[in-house]
C-alpha cells in the first residue's frame, strides 16, 4: 500500500472518511472487518471508504494493517469483485493515555484530511487485575445472568494515573504522574474517556465538513451503574470500579447532551478550539449562560475562560453525539489463563441460548451496533431520537445468534430519558431492580449531566492551556 495514496483519498460525496481508534484486536478489530462488510454490500460501487485506524505503535499497526487486507481479499473473492478502489486503510498511532499523542494525531489528520463523517471511540483500558473468584462462583449459582451480565467480581487497580503529560518533571516521583506542578490523571479515565474527548474536540473542524454532520460514537459498556460513579471523584481515581465508572461517565455525558441545560457546555465542546488569543470571557459553570444569579459568600463562583470564538455558535452543522456497546462479548480486557478463558465463552453461550439477548460472544456480533450508528441515514436516527429520546444503542442477538439493534435500558434515564415508559424492570435483558423513571430520576440525570459536561469542559481547557505553554 502506498502511504501517499492513503494521505490524498478523492474528496466528494461518495466517499466517506471514519476513524477507529484501538483496533490492534477484540472489539476495535472486528469493528473495522463487519464495517467494511456492510459498507461494501449496502453501498453503491461508486461508494469509496477511508478507515483511518489507529493503535498505539508501528508494529501493531503494520499486523492490523495486514491482517485487515486479507479481510479485504477474502470478500474480494467472495463478492468477485475487487475492492482495494472502493477501500483504503489509512493506519495512524496514537497513545490516548497521553495528551500530547492526542495532538499530534489531530495536527496530522487535520493536515492530510478533507474530513471526517465518524470517528468511532473505541480504545479502553479496563485496569483489572484478576477475579475474585470465591464471589464469582457464588454469583454464577445464585444468579447466573447477572453474574455474566453485570459482574462484581472483577478486580481492579485504585488509584492508576497516566505518566506525566508535560516535559519538566520532578525526579524524586517514581512512576505515574511525576510532573512536579502537574494534577494527576487517572489511567483508565484518560484512556476511555478523557483522550477520545480531546481528540474528538481538536477533530471538529474535519467533522463539521461532513456533508451528512459528523458522528462522535462512544463506546460504552453494558455494565455500569449509578452506584459505580462519583461525581465528586469524576475520573474514578479512589474507585475500585474505575473502569464501570468511565462508562457510566460516557453514558452520562451523551444521553444529556442535547438537553438545553448542557447546551453551553456541549457547545463548546462542539466548537474548535481558538488557534490564536482573543478575549476572554468568564462564565458561571453553575448558571446557564446569560444568567446574572451571583454567588454567595457560601458558594463562591468556579469560572472558566472561554474566548469569544469559542463561545459562538459553529458556522457548520454541529455534529451528532451517540453511545453504543457490544453486548458482551469474549474480548482480552479482562486477562484470563487458557482454561477460564474457554469456560467463560462456554457459559456466554448458554447463557444466550437460555434467553439473554446481550451475550453476542463473539466481537464480530458485538460491532453491529456501533457499525449500525455510522451508515444508519442520519434522518432515520434523528426520527427514532425525536420519538424516543436520546438512547444507548446496543448490539443483542437471539438464541441461534442472530444479531441486530436494540436500546438499552440506563439507570437513572431509562431508555429514553422520558417517563411513561413502562416498568422497564419487566423489559427483556433489563437488569432486575430497574423501575420507571420518575420525575425526579429524570432531573437528577439531568442535573449530572450538567455537573459533568462543566467539569469536562474545565478539564479540557485547563490541559489544552497547560500543554500550550509548555
């Protein structure tokens, strides 16, 4: 494959440009494979794909690479046809784990791209470190479905940050965050959660060129719950569930970010960052903007600086937010010897033939609904959300394996974030104790979803400041 042919593809409207990140293997791999599958059978010939894929360094990149072109030539013969015109794989490297990889993928894709109609944030880190199997064992007799479904039994690592983000570092530190004046990021937050949302920021300008509004699709899981996640510890460095806790946050973060009380925030978020000083303006992160409430003695304001262009509404269609998980499927997230490895797939099966629709098994089954949200006609999306509401897209197959779409049920929002809706405890593949959501769950939500979009938001320009003056 010729790079060079790679950085100039044709730019029009029949062709489309995604971004996957963490593809090297389990989900991020089989992502790309039914994505290059569905686009080649579903779209016309004159239809071309980029894939812009990305790993963490050159030699997974070269085997992904190889590995996916000879995907490539097995539905070439399949469909008779050859298919290297209509796709192309575009491999890049980045690190989500560190900022500064963040921006050099983005200055690189923003230089060589005419734009971006999706970007798939699939890379993660799960942070366990074994399985506390005395409760495994307990939970699979006493409830075999939750026990596949929504484990407790995963253990993890407290308290991991990221190495330092910045050049001068203080000596005396030994490992993790060592910058001497430098806050601390959690490993697994800035891996699932805080990386994408950088590099989805510092990528709106290629999204909002996308003739059909660019797509931002977080991949969460089906596990978390509210009681995994703290507001107060937002990047789950005191959680012993810090991975369920970035999940939780993702959820969060996209089933409220079309509500008019994150738009500010969401906005922002949605608008590309300055590339030169201007002046500056200050916003209550706890008032809507415009608001003229001022703060007590008691609750002094917390200010964020935002330029005035950063604050303006995008000339371009803003992009569309969607979250989406695999089910669950056998992925290396969780490190398991030889034996345990197989009796855990072998337990997903019969689990999915006694009836559960969320063991897709195998990662292929579990890319349905992530592939599903990028070629999905954005009017048909827009019409299922404007009826609906604002849903968490997962992949389900049924007993004989046959998979396909359906909305999730998330504590706190329910499947909609509208009440109404029934006793979604009663729903197949409900979690048991979920109950309808109720007024107060509803502003409850709402009132999160808020808190952590301003803390996000404060987040991301702090960094972005300090990793400009460095």
């Amino acid at each position: 494959m010729d790079e060079t042919d790679d950085l100039h593809p044709r730019d029009n409207e029949q062709h489309s440009y995604v971004l996957v990140t963490g593809v090297n293997s389990g989900l991020g791999f089989a992502i790309c494979c039914r994505l290059i599958n569905e686009f080649i059978s579903s779209r016309p010939t004159f239809e071309c794909l980029t894939l812009v894929i990305t790993t963490r360094d050159y030699r997974k990149s070269d085997d992904t690479v190889k590995r996916l072109e000879r995907h490539l030539e097995k539905q070439s013969r399949e469909v008779d046809a050859l298919l290297k015109h209509r796709i192309s794989l575009q491999p890049e490297q980045v690190d989500l784990t560190s900022l500064p990889s963040v921006q050099t993928l983005s200055t690189r894709l923003l230089q060589n791209l005419p734009r971006l109609d999706t970007i798939i944030c699939n890379a993660g880190y799960g942070g366990f470190t074994g399985i506390d199997w005395p409760i495994a064992i307990k939970e699979t007799l006493t409830d075999f479905f939750a026990s596949l479904t929504y484990p407790s039994y995963k253990l993890s690592a407290t308290g991991e940050t990221t190495a330092a983000q910045t050049g001068s570092t203080n000596p005396g530190i030994e490992g993790g965050n060592n910058q001497k004046n430098e806050p601390p990021l959690g490993q697994v937050f800035t891996s699932n959660v805080f990386g994408h949302y950088l590099l989805a920021h510092q990528l709106i300008p290629l999204l909002s060129a996308s003739p059909d509004q660019g797509r931002i699709v977080f991949i969460s899981s089906i596990e978390p719950l509210a009681s995994h996640f703290n507001p107060a510890d937002i990047q789950g460095l005191a959680s012993p569930k810090a991975y369920e806790s970035s999940k939780r946050l993702t959820d969060i973060l996209v089933l409220t970010s079309t509500l008019p009380s994150t738009k500010p925030f969401v906005q922002r978020f949605l608008t590309p960052s300055p590339t030169t000083p201007s002046q500056s303006i200050s916003l209550l992160d706890n008032e809507p903007s415009g608001s003229t409430r001022g703060s007590t003695p008691d609750t002094p304001p917390h200010r964020i600086s935002l330029s005035d262009n950063e604050h303006r509404p995008p000339a371009n269609p803003e992009p569309k937010i969607y979250i989406s998980h695999p089910g669950i499927c056998a992925t290396s997230i969780v490190t398991l010897s030889l034996i345990p490895f197989y009796l855990r797939i072998l337990a997903f099966y019969i689990a999915r033939w006694l009836g559960s629709p969320w063991h897709t098994v195998s990662p292929y089954k579990g890319a349905c609904a992530p592939v599903w949200l990028v070629l999905a006609d954005q009017d048909e999306l827009e019409d299922i959300e404007q009826v609906e509401g604002k849903g968490k897209w997962g992949s389900v197959c049924d007993r004989a394996g046959h998979e396909r779409v359906m909305r999730t049920v998330v504590e706190g929002w329910g499947l909609g974030g509208r009440m109404g809706e029934g006793d979604v405890g009663n729903r197949i593949g409900s979690r048991k104790g979920f109950r309808e959501v109720t007024r107060e769950d509803r502003e409850d939500f709402e009132e999160l979803g808020r808190e952590c979009w301003r803390e996000m938001e404060a987040l991301r320009m702090a960094w972005e400041e300090r990793l400009r003056t460095e």
